[in-house]
C-alpha cells in the first residue's frame, strides 16, 4: 500500500479572543481619549506683549526731537548753502571812451540830369499810323475772293451733274479742295495787305520819336551846365564851416576826458570797499551756520537721551510682561498635558499588562505538504500578545499616533516576523514562488501549550525584498513584514 494522500488544500482558522476587562478597558481608554480630545482649550490670547507706556513715549520723544531738530537743521543747511555760493562782488574800472569827433560832411548839391526817355513803340501808339482805310481794303479783297471760290464750286457741280456724278465722292474731293486753297489764299492776302500797312505805320512813328529824343537831349545839356556852378559856390561855403566845427569838438572832448578820470577813480574805491564789505558778512553767516546746526544736532541729541532712557525702562517692562504672559501660556497648557498624560498611563498600563489567549485551530493539522504561509499570517495575528516583551509603545510612537491605540493597529498594516523575537524554531520547507524558507515557531513569552505557526523570517524577506519590511524603533528596531506581501504569498 501507499502512502496515504496528502489533502491538496487546508483550513486553519486562528481566533484570538480577548479577555472581557481587556476590552472594557480599551473602552474605557476610547472614552477617555474622547473626553480629553473634547476638553483640549488652546491658549486664545495673545502670548506676545505688545510696547508699554513708556516704550511708546519713548518712540514720541524719538520723533520730537527730530521735530524739534529740523527746522533748526534746514535753517543751518540753508545758511550754509548761501555761503558756499557767495560771489564776492566784482571790481572793474569804468571804462573812459571820449566822444567821437567827426568832421563835418561836406557834400555838394546832387546834380541829376532829367531824365531822356525814347519814345515806347507799342500797339497803342502804332495804331494812331495805321491807315484807317486798312480794314475795308482786306475785306474787299477777301470778299472778291471769297466770290471766286463759290463760282469754281458751281462749275465743279455743273460737271459732276454733266457727267452723272452729281453727289459723288469725287465731287465732294473736289470742293473740299476748292475750299482749301480758297482759305489759304485768302489768309495769305489779309497777311500781305496788313503787313505793308504795319510798316509804314511804323516808320513813320519812328521818324516822330527821333525828334523828339533830339529835343531831350539839348534840354539836359543846359540844365547840367547850371547845376555844376551852383555846387561849386555850395562846397566853398561848407568847407568853412566844417573847419569851425572840428575845433569846436576836440576842446569838448578834452574837458570830459577830464571829468570821467576823476569819476572812475571814485567808482573803482566804492567798489573795493563793498567787496570787502561783502567778504566779511559771508565769513559770519558761514560761522552762524555751522553753530546754528552745532545747536540742533546738540538739542537732537538731548531729546534722543532722554528716549533712550525711556526705552530702557519700557523694555525692562515689557520683559517682565512677557514672563509673565509666557507663565500664563505654560500653566494653561500644564492642563491640557496632564489630561494627555493620564491618558498615556492607562494605555501604557494596559498594553504592558500580559494576558492569556484563546486559540482555536480547525482543520487537518499543518504538515510539510500544506500552504505555510496561512500559518504565517495566522502567526503574525498571534503575536499582539508580545507587546509588553518587545517594548513597542515607544517604538510606535513615529507610525501615525499607533503607539495609543496597541499594536492591533499596526498589526493591520504588518506582520511581525523578526527572527530575534521566535523561538523553538525549525526549517520546515520553502516557498515555490518566493524561495524562501519557512520555518514552524512560536513567538517569545508564548505558552508552550500554544501550536506553532508557520511562515518566513522577516530577516531573509529583508535580504531579497528590502521594500517589504519595515524596521520598528530605528536601526535595531523589531523587523516587520507588509501583511499585503504575505497575502499574496498565500494567494
């Protein structure tokens, strides 16, 4: 016979029932924290002390004694600046120029010729020379040509009519032809016959304007000959007169040459002594400036004293306040964190209290052919018992507050699997998907009556999937297993 078969699956259900005072306590706990959470006050008023009488007074003075600085202060930059740029007044001579002496202007009467003009030959003038029989002669004279040109196109009708054309395009060449030469020799006639007229119009308009150039002419002549011994008698008698002019201006230049030699040296005095008048006033108003703005900084200086002073013993005040706000602000949260102490009492009393376990197994019991991994994660909910032996109220304190409410909490996100807290340990196959090994234990300060669960150590599950395990309480901590990546072992 063979050996007998192996169950190709199995069941094991760990049930972890907990004392009934556990869990009135935890209620209790719940409680608690509830009311503490209720009755948590923050500290409403304000915890910094604001400036005191004597600080703000201290600030006024500050600001006075600029007040009281400035205008005394712009007076001084004021003065000072007009001191800076003073100008000392300038020294100059005056200048001494005599009068200008001219001679006379000795000029003879102007002679002028009148004036020639020639005849203007234009149409006005030419028109009085014109034959006034012009007009008809041109006329008769178009007019009997004008006649010849009728009777050759009647002769040229009467031959188209002769000959069957009458109408025609030839008796229409005919005529237009007729009527321009009539045209043309009419206005070569008018221009001849007007033309012979223009010239001896214009001759004799010229012969007229000659004459009466010629007549001009002699008339300068005499009146220039006249003008000539007039000016000579005229220039005589300015001569003379300009003689006794001249004289006259050089002794008036003389006398005030004189009189303005002795002015300027007066003037050239008055203005070296207000120079120096004025350089004087400019030395004092400079050290008027610097003693005026000596004063303000000096009466600057008092007022800020006197603030300093005032500030010191504001902000020996306002730091006696600021202890006293500062005691206020600690006793008010000394409340608040003995009501968060008596409820880290109870939680670390009741988490550090051991207490047995019920655990009821069902099923085929585990051999070396089953899944081990349902053992593990049964194993893993087992291990809320050892709170108290591995220390993890503390070490719990850094994942979300889970430190308060036990390790149940964290047992739902991890599994505790480190090997440091497993003992009567022993290999007892692996894992086909993972590889790794898994042993049969149990967990430290568990009753030997306990059966052993089955799973893989958090160390070796480190080592190939370092991004599973999480490391409780720093460096050294108690290692733990994500329950996820158990689950889908088991799966």
């Amino acid at each position: 016979m063979g050996k007998p078969r192996q169950p190709s699956t199995q069941t094991v259900i760990n049930e972890t029932r907990l004392p009934a005072w556990v869990e009135q306590a935890g209620q209790e706990n719940m409680a608690f924290a509830t009311n503490v959470a209720n009755n948590l006050k923050p500290y409403e008023l304000p915890n910094v002390v604001g400036f005191n009488r004597d600080q703000q007074a201290a600030f006024d003075m500050a600001r006075q004694g600029y007040a009281q600085a400035e205008p005394g202060l712009n007076a001084a930059q004021a003065t000072l600046a007009q001191a800076a740029g003073y100008n000392p007044v300038s020294v100059t001579p005056q200048q001494i120029s005599g009068t200008n002496v001219g001679t006379m202007q000795i000029t003879g009467s102007n002679i002028g010729a009148t004036d020639v003009n020639a005849g203007q030959f234009s149409a006005e003038a030419l028109a009085k020379y014109m034959n006034p029989y012009t007009d008809q002669v041109v006329s008769n004279a178009l007019s009997d040509l004008d006649r010849s040109r009728v009777a050759a196109l009647t002769q040229t009708g009467d031959q188209a009519a002769a000959a069957g054309a009458f109408g025609g395009s030839r008796q229409g060449i005919m005529e237009a032809v007729t009527n321009a030469e009539s045209a043309r020799a009419a206005g070569i006639l008018s221009a001849q016959l007007r033309s012979n007229a223009f010239d001896k119009a214009a001759g004799l308009l010229g012969t007229d304007q000659n004459r009466a150039l010629q007549a001009d002419l002699a008339n300068q002549g005499a009146q220039l000959q006249a003008a000539l011994a007039n000016q000579a008698t005229g220039l005589d008698v300015s001569k003379s007169n300009a003689a006794q002019f001249l004289q006259a201006q050089l002794a008036n230049q003389a006398n005030a040459f004189d009189v303005a030699r002795t002015n300027q040296a007066a003037d050239l005095t008055a203005q070296q002594s207000n120079q120096q008048a004025g350089l004087a006033g400019n030395t004092q108003r400079l050290a008027a400036g610097t003693q005026q703005a000596a004063l303000a900084q000096q009466n600057m200086q008092s007022w800020l004293q006197q603030a300093a002073v005032n500030q010191g013993i504001g902000d020996a005040q306002q730091a006696q306040a600021q202890q006293e706000e500062n005691l206020r602000a600690a006793r008010a949260n000394t409340g608040n964190d003995h009501l968060t102490n008596q409820l880290n009492v109870r939680l670390a009393a009741l988490s550090a209290t051991p207490y047995g376990k019920t655990t009821t197994t069902t099923g085929p019991a585990t051999t070396q052919g089953s899944n081990p991994l349902l053992g593990a994660l049964g194993g893993a909910a087992t291990g809320a018992s050892i709170a108290s032996t591995l220390g993890l109220t503390s070490a719990l304190g850094g994942y979300g507050g889970l430190a308060g409410a036990g390790l149940g909490g964290l047992l739902g996100l991890l599994a505790l699997s480190d090997e440091r807290e497993k003992t009567d340990m022993r290999k007892v196959g692996k894992d086909p998907d993972t590889g790794l090994d898994l042993y049969a234990f149990r967990f430290k300060g568990d009753p030997k009556t306990y059966p052993k669960v089955v799973g893989p150590l958090a160390q070796d599950i480190e080592k190939k999937f370092p991004d599973q395990v999480e490391r409780l309480g720093g460096k050294k901590g108690v290692l733990a297993v994500q329950r996820n990546f158990l689950n889908k072992m088991a799966a």
